[in-house]
C-alpha cells in the first residue's frame, strides 16, 4: 500500500469529518478497541463503529481515485 497516498487521504477525510479520522487514527493506528475509542471520545461504541464504516468507504474511494 502506498502509505503516502492513505496519508493524504486521511488527511482529506479530517478536513471533512475530523471525528471519523481521528477514529481510525485511534483504532487503526493507535492500537484502540472500540470500546476504548468510545470511552476516549466520550461517545457510543456504535457510534464508533458507524464512523469506521463510513471512513473505511471514503478512504477505500479516495485512494481508489489516486491511482
């Protein structure tokens, strides 16, 4: 995987939906459970698992567009 090319794309997904990024900043990168994630964030573990459904498409679309 191109690791520049997910950064920018998580990049991009922060300035449009911060709260998803740094979910999967969180998770994906930070090591975090998902109840973890919530308690951090102080929101629901559905709610994290929403924001990982959503930032897994956008970023799986964008890195798909810069190739």
């Amino acid at each position: 995987m191109d690791l520049v090319a997910l950064n920018d794309a998580l990049d991009a997904l922060a300035t449009i939906a911060p709260e998803k990024a740094k979910v999967i900043e969180l998770r994906f990168f930070g090591g975090l459970t998902i109840e973890e994630t919530a308690n951090y964030l102080g929101v629901a573990p559905a709610t994290v698992k929403r924001h990982i459904a959503f930032a897994r498409a956008w970023l799986f679309r964008a890195l798909d567009r810069s190739q």
